[in-house]
C-alpha cells in the first residue's frame, strides 16, 4: 500500500521516509534520497549524501502537525509484522 502523505503544501512518499523525531515541538522527518555528491582524483576522494529533512511545527504548522499525527496513529502503520 503505497498511499501519498499529503500536507497542506506537499505530498510525501511514505516509501522515501527514513526516520520521524517526534519531538516537544513537532515532527523531523528525514527522507531516504539517491543524491551523492563528492569528489575523486587518482582513486581517492569521499561521497557524501545528505538526506532531505522537513520540519513541522505545532504552532506554526497546526494542520500539517494534525495530519502527521492521525497518519502515524493509523491502525495500518502500526500493524505488528507477523
């Protein structure tokens, strides 16, 4: 089941979440991303990827802070793997 997180300004794939801090203020959520960026010469370098991260704050983002929370207290995300 692949349905969209929709937010008031954006739509999520929930595929691409990695991570969710709940935290005292709102939520983090950290999306999987297939960027790499680096730098090679002669064998040798680094990469490096940067996940995107959206914020959502319970003051300043009411509706969106609403959404996430009825989305992650659905009863399909929270279904125990047998």
């Amino acid at each position: 089941m692949n349905h969209f997180l929709k937010l008031t300004k954006m739509a999520i794939n929930p595929l691409k979440i990695n991570k969710i801090y709940m935290e005292e203020t709102g939520y983090s959520i950290i999306l999987t991303n297939n960027r790499m960026e680096g730098f090679f010469f002669m064998w040798s370098g680094y990469i490096d990827s940067r996940p995107d991260e959206i914020k959502i704050c319970k003051i300043n983002d009411p509706c969106d802070y609403k959404i996430v929370t009825d989305w992650l207290n659905t009863d399909w995300l929270n279904k125990k793997m047998d």
